[in-house]
C-alpha cells in the first residue's frame, strides 16, 4: 500500500502540470480532471489503508467494542432487574386485543353479508354486547303474514313457519362456524321490535312464538 501511495503521489503532480499545459493549449480539459480524480482516489484508498491508520483504526474499534461490552453487560443487568421486580404483568397482552379486532372484522363481515341477503325482508343489526343479530321485518307481504300468524298461532303449521325455523337453524350454524359459539339470531316481532318471534343459537331453536 505504501508503494501504491507514492506512486499515486507522483501521478498526481504530473497530472497537474499535464492539466497546466492543456490549459496553456487550449486543448479539452476532461482527460487531465478525470486522470487528477483518480489518482486522488488512489491516494485516499492508500493512505486509509497504511500501517498507520490501520493500528490505529484497530486501537479505535478495540475500545469502542470494549465500551460497547460493558454497557451491554450494565444494560442486562438493568433489563433483568426491572423485569424480575415488575413480574409477569409486566407487558400489556397485545394478543389478546388482535384477537378481538380480528373478531370485530368476522363479526362486521357477517353482518354485511346478512344484511345483503335479507335486503328484500327487512333490516339487520348486531349488537357485540349480546351477541346477537337481529333481522327487523319490513317487506310489506312477510309483515302481514306474521302479524296473522301471531294473532291466530295455529296456523303457523299451515302457513309453512317450520321451513323458517329450518332456516334459521342453518343460518344459526353457519354463524357459529365463522364467529364460534354463543351468538344468536332472532327473528323480531313485526307488533313489537324489541321482541323476537323466533331465536336460534348455534344451530338449535332457543324461543319459538308458535310453540
């Protein structure tokens, strides 16, 4: 490297009487510039590289590392300590909030879906605190035939209301298979909508009206 850094030197100073000549002439410039850059670079990488430099970057690393050990060693120290005095609550459970928004993002699916399904019958909604969804009838026909069937229930029979209560079973299932157990489903009372004639939880008929 020592011999590289010399030589570099020297072609360094021709370079620039070179330059000084060119300049005198008139003659284009960027040869001289670009041979004066690199033999700058040369100089640079060289001299960084000498015996000197390199014992006395070693110097440097060795005391930078042995620094680094010592307060590594104080830092764990510290870690262990506080962790020991805090106890096992000592980090808020994280995972159990993903849970929860992840539940929060099924349950939101779920209803979007119901409602879109059961555009044509009438109104759902969800309430998180009950676990419960809620299809509020509205289509004009399927109002007036359950407000008959609950002023006269023996009819419910004969008005095919078992096939409802099928249906219902199998949503109920289905609700369980993508949010897990313990939501429910009810079909409300048109007379009274904070009533329901019909409630199913995880695939079984919990209430019935007509029963």
């Amino acid at each position: 490297m020592l011999f590289l850094f010399i030589m570099a030197i020297f072609a360094l100073i021709l370079s620039i009487l070179r330059l000084s000549m060119v300049i005198q002439n008139g003659e284009r410039l960027f040869s001289p510039i670009l041979f004066i850059v690199v033999c700058l670079g040369l100089i640079i990488f060289s001299g960084f590289n000498l015996p000197f430099w390199q014992k006395s970057k070693s110097s440097t690393q060795s005391t930078a590392t042995s620094s680094s050990v010592q307060t590594t060693s104080k830092s764990t120290k510290k870690f262990a300590s506080t962790f020991s005095s805090a106890g096992a609550n000592a980090f808020p459970d994280e995972t159990n909030k993903q849970k929860k928004a992840a539940q929060s993002v099924k349950e939101n699916n779920i209803l979007a879906s119901l409602q879109k399904n059961y555009s044509g019958t009438g109104t759902v909604t969800f309430s998180r605190t009950a676990k419960a969804f809620y299809v509020k009838p509205t289509n004009k026909d399927f109002v007036s035939s359950l407000k008959s069937l609950i002023k006269t229930p023996s009819n419910a029979k004969d008005a095919n209301f078992d096939q409802v209560v099928t249906n219902f079973k199998k949503l109920s299932l289905s609700i369980k298979k993508n949010l897990g157990s313990n939501y429910q489903v009810s079909l409300m009372n048109p007379n009274n909508t904070s009533k329901p004639i019909l409630t199913a939880k995880d695939g079984t008929i919990t209430y019935n009206y007509f029963q």
